[in-house]
C-alpha cells in the first residue's frame, strides 16, 4: 500500500509493538525506501524510546498520552511552528 502510494504521504505513525513485524523492523523498512517521509513511533515505555529512535524514527510518544502532546508532534515533523497560539487555532 505504502510503495504504491507514496506521494500521499506526509507523515508515518506506527507502533513499537506489531503482530507481524516489529515496529524496528518498519521504521527501518521505511526509512531505506522513503526516506524523506517522518516517522513517529507510539512506544509502552521510555525504555523502548532510545532503539525506535537509534532504528530511524524521527519522534515517539509514550502510551498513555495527551492528544495536545501527540498534536505538537505531528506538527513538529510536519514543518509547523509550534507555538501554543498556532495550536488552539488548529485544533479549534
């Protein structure tokens, strides 16, 4: 799905833990065929946090988390400012 259509992608969201193939395992996958595409990795722990990124992820976010938090992400990778302003106009 994703070589067939990689042009309309901006972002990659994925997570560490997957039934088929690890989430290591995809970022990898994506990062050598798409490179320029950001990947953000949900990780269970810290712990996870430091082989997603040595993996290729450009950001992860720790389970549980706040919908405000992962939003500053997204916009992180997206290329936006982040300012708190610009992110209530967003969303609201």
């Amino acid at each position: 799905l994703l070589e067939k259509n990689k042009d309309k992608y901006d972002i990659i969201l994925t997570n560490h833990t997957m039934p088929r193939m690890s989430g290591v395992e995809f970022i990898k996958w994506v990062k050598r065929k798409f490179p320029s595409i950001p990947v953000v990795c949900f990780v269970d722990d810290f712990i996870d946090a430091p082989e997603v990124m040595e993996s290729g992820a450009d950001a992860f976010v720790v389970k549980p988390f706040r919908v405000l938090h992962l939003l500053k992400i997204l916009r992180r990778q997206l290329g936006y400012k982040n300012t708190d302003d610009e992110l209530m106009q967003a969303i609201a």
